[in-house]
C-alpha cells in the first residue's frame, strides 16, 4: 500500500505521539479511513494488523519523535509477514 506523508500531516498540532497522531499515522489514517491506525517505533497497526515500516519510514519516525525536522515523502507499506 502507497502511503503518502504530505505537508499537512506533518505540520497538524499533534495532542500527543502516542495517541496515533505522528504525520505517518495520519496518512495512513486518510489512506485507510482507519481512524484508530496508529504507528509505533517499526510498526503500522491498522484494523487490527501489522504493517512492517520499511526504513525510511522508521528514520522519519524517529526524527519526528526527537523533535528534528522532516519533509513529505512516500513509502510503500507492506504487512508484516507475522500477523
């Protein structure tokens, strides 16, 4: 599945990083209509399965997570072979 992270997604107020609210979480959340999609440091969860984020993905997290900036970009996602 094509995610896109655009410049609105990153930009939104985020209440918490927690709570799904990180820009990848909102793409998937308007790719997938899944609003309770969530993303965690190497995982998506939507509609109860797991996605693996593929590396560019787990380094803009992580990014995101300590404050450094990030750009829109696109990434495929696939689901983890586990669930």
């Amino acid at each position: 599945m094509q995610i896109e992270v655009i410049e609105d997604d990153i930009r939104k107020p985020s209440i918490t990083k927690r709570s799904g609210t990180c820009p990848i979480a909102r793409a998937i959340q308007r790719k997938t209509g899944d609003i309770d999609a969530y993303v965690g440091p190497y995982n998506a969860y939507i509609c109860g399965d797991v996605f693996e984020l593929p590396e560019e993905a787990i380094i803009f997290v992580n990014r995101y997570d300590n404050g450094k900036e990030v750009s829109p970009f696109k990434f495929n996602l696939e689901r983890n072979s586990e669930s």
